[in-house]
C-alpha cells in the first residue's frame, strides 16, 4: 500500500461515524503497518476513531516525507547539538543523522542501519578484501583442480598394479620360469667396446693370445729393427717380472719366434 | 559510581518541586538479554543515568500496564549491608489481571527462569529542574544484576489481585539506588520509550 492510497483511507475514515468490521480489521491492520505497534487492547468506545485520528496526524506529519536510509535502534533519541528536536526513526532523515554522526563518530553503535557510509570511508580497505577474496577465490579453484588431477592419476595408478597383478598371476599358472638377462648395453657402453677394438693392433691381439706380454712384445720387435741384437735383448730381458712371473731366456725366444712367425720377410 | 564514597550535596528537601511519592500506572518490561549493553550510552558526568538505552535488532519492550490507586505496589528498594559493603535489592511488583494460556506461554513461564529489565516511572519527575528537566521520572531496574522472579502467585479469591497473577521480581546486590532514564528532557525520554515498546522501524 502507498502514501496515497493510505492517505485515501484514513481520510475516509474521518468522516465515518461507525465503522463496520471490515474497517475495524483494515485500522487495527493498517495502525500497526503505519505505526508499527497494536492499537490498545481495551473496551474504550473510541478506540478506533483515536486510532484513525492518530494515523491521520503521523501521516500529514511524516507519510510526505521521505524514509531516511539511517535507522535508528529501539530505546535511542538523538538531539543534534544547538536544537531542541528530537528524532526518532519517524522524522529522522539522513542529513540529521550523517550531521549526528559527524558530530559523534563513536555513536555508530546508536544505529541499526547505517547506508552503505561505512563502506565508502574504508574505500581501500574494502579494496583489499576484495583482492584477497579474488585471491582465496583462485587458489580454492586450483586446489579443486589438482585435487581432480590426483584423483585421475591414482586411479590410473591403481588400474595398473591391477593390470600388473593380473599378469604375474597369469604367468605364475601357466609355470613359464623367467630367466634373468644381461642388461642391455647402452649406446655409450656398445661405442667405447668398439673404440677398444680399433685402439688394439691386429699382432698384438695375436700375440695376447699367445700368451705373451703385448708390451714387452712391441719393445722387443723396436729393439729388434732398431738393430739390437738378440743376445743384448735376451740379457736385458732375463729375469725381468713380467705378469708376475720372471722372464726365462725361453720365455724371450718366445718372442723373437713370435715376431717372426708374424713378420717373415725379416 | 561514587567510589571516593563522599556525599556532596544538602539533604533538604526540595523547594522548588514539591515531592510526591507513587508511580505511573504504566511501566515496561526488557528481556535482559535484549538489551544493547555495548552501546548503552551513560550521560555524561551523571553515572546514575542512562541517555541511551539501545535494544537488539528485532527487540522491543512490553508495557506493563496496572489499574487502581497504588500501581506496581510492592516495589520497593532496600539497602543492605555486607562485610564487602552496601548494597541495594530492587523488587518490581506488578499484577496481571487475566490468566489463559496464552498469559501462561507468554508471561508467566518466561517469568519463571528468565532475566528482566524493568523501567518505572516516578509520580516525582522534577519536571521544573533546569538543567535536566524531568530526570527523576523513569527509573531502570535490574540493569546490574537482572530482575528474576521472587514471587508469585495466583489466588482467584484474592482482592489485592481481583483474582490475577501477583508477580515480584528482585534485583539483588544492585550496585546503585538508583538508575534514571534521561533522553533531555521528560518528552525526549518519553519518546525514547516509545522507541522502545515499537522498536527499530
């Protein structure tokens, strides 16, 4: 119901002389929507006219006027400084009350409704909420996400220790043994074998297979086309310890033979 | 509160208005636990009285409405001594003149167990005082301590009752004698009990 249409009403009333039920119901209604309290429980006669004179009275004084955002708690007056006015929330308006509130921050508390003011004066603050909230926002999103993640991946995990367990059991029924292999070379250890092959001499492979010493068989074929002679070589060579064994005058012939066997011509 | 324990003024009587005793037929009872305690303002220099008297959102106050020539008879205040001092017992007595059961759920079991605030208002209101016109007339009860039932009953023989509810409430170990409601002005204050019965609208 509007300003108008109660205006309309209450105007009608004052010139009822009797009211009917329906106006009895539709006052005590409309008294307690306009004045927010219940019109007197007692056997006056006039009650109900006094009710329409009073709601007649509050809405030439107030009804015109608009409601102020501020609202004030029960069981609170305020009498700004220098006037005799006092407001409640019936002629309270906003200006009364930010003036009020200018005048005495620490009243705050006298308020049940205080417009959005506070708000706007704690302006950064609010600024700051409002990115953390952004913030708390964002981080709850990414934990629900890696939270979804772990999920995929243990399930994926689960599955396979399943998958595995079913084939150890399959191989375990059917008796297949499994015999352990060699490690597979890798690439770097297949490349240094080779290298190694090439690194050797062809004689002195032969020559480790004959069961000589590859050094002191190079040492003596330089010595021998260096020139030396075989007796000089046999005398620097006997008794010398060679793979822990000392060097017999046999031992040295071995390897003249050698040298010969693989270079005949000479 | 006076804690240097001083008295700083004549005891006189008062010449520029005369004193009455007696009470309104009209008082109003506060559920303590609505009351705003953070935000109740005390004027100031004058520990004795309450200028603003917020409620809880949603709260409001009850009329305690009496008849005949010696409304809320019984209500007293009484000093007493401890080995830690005086103090002061306030009793609110009041009569409900009907009985059905919305009385019962309503009134008198909250009554049984339950915490209360009740303001009065004094015949005797110093209405002509200067500076603080009308500061004697409302008079707040069980602020400190709480009002709680002391007794009741109901006779449907009794006279004092016509056959209603007797209550008393009691508020003990008060730290004040009195406690007065002062918005300004005996109007302002009256206003601000109309706040209080309709609440924050």
């Amino acid at each position: 119901m509007n300003y108008e249409e109660i205006k309309r009403r209450v105007s009608a009333w004052g010139t009822q002389f009797e009211f009917s039920t329906a106006d009895r119901a539709a006052i005590e209604q409309m008294y307690f929507d306009v004045l927010g309290k219940h019109i007197r429980n007692c056997n006056c006669p006039d009650r109900y006219r006094d009710a329409v004179i009073e709601l007649r009275i509050f809405t030439k004084n107030h009804l015109t006027m608009e409601k102020a955002k501020y609202v004030l708690k029960a069981g609170v007056v305020i009498q700004p400084s220098g006037t005799s006015e006092v407001y409640t929330n019936d002629n309270l308006t906003d200006a009364v009350a930010e003036q009020f509130l200018k005048e005495r921050p620490g009243a705050r508390g006298l308020f049940e409704v205080i417009p959005n003011t506070a708000a706007e004066e704690k302006g950064p603050e609010n600024e700051k909420e409002a990115a953390n909230s952004a913030d708390i926002d964002a981080l709850r999103a990414e934990n629900e996400s890696l939270k979804a993640e772990l999920a995929k991946m243990t399930e994926y995990r689960n599955r396979a220790v399943a998958d595995l367990d079913a084939l150890v059991k399959k191989i375990e029924e059917s008796n297949i043994v499994l015999e352990p292999r060699e490690p597979e070379k890798t690439a770097e250890e297949e490349s240094d074998d080779a290298n190694k092959g090439e690194q050797e001499p062809a004689g002195d492979k032969k020559t480790a297979a004959n069961g000589l010493n590859p050094e002191i068989y190079a040492a003596i074929k330089a010595r021998l086309e260096a020139g030396d002679t075989k007796s000089a070589i046999v005398a620097d060579y006997v008794g010398m310890e060679v793979d822990g064994k000392a060097l017999t005058k046999y031992g040295v012939e071995k390897y003249f033979t050698a040298i010969k066997a693989e270079n005949p011509a000479e | 509160m006076n804690c240097d324990n001083l008295i700083k003024k004549a005891i006189e009587r008062n010449c520029d208005e005369p004193f009455v005793g007696g009470l309104e037929l009209v008082g109003w009872i506060i559920n303590r636990s609505h009351v705003d305690f953070a935000n109740v303002e005390f004027a100031t220099g004058r520990p004795n009285v309450i200028s603003a008297f917020p409620l809880t959102s949603g709260a409001h106050a009850f009329p305690v409405y009496q008849t005949g020539k010696k409304p809320f008879a019984g209500s007293t205040k009484t000093l007493n001594t401890s080995d830690l001092g005086g103090y002061v017992t306030n009793r609110v007595q009041f009569i409900i003149l009907d009985n059905s059961p919305e009385v019962s759920a309503d009134i008198v079991d909250p009554i049984l167990d339950g915490e209360f605030v009740f303001i009065q208002e004094n015949k005797a209101k110093h209405l002509t005082d200067e500076t603080h016109p009308g500061e004697s007339a409302f008079e707040v009860k069980g602020f400190y301590q709480g009002l709680t039932l002391a007794e009741g009953s109901l006779d449907p023989y009794s006279d004092d009752a016509n056959g209603g509810w007797s209550i008393a409430l009691e508020e003990e170990k008060s730290p004040v004698s009195g406690l007065f409601l002062d918005a300004g002005s005996y109007s302002a204050t009256k206003t601000l009990i109309n706040t209080l019965v309709n609440g924050a609208e």
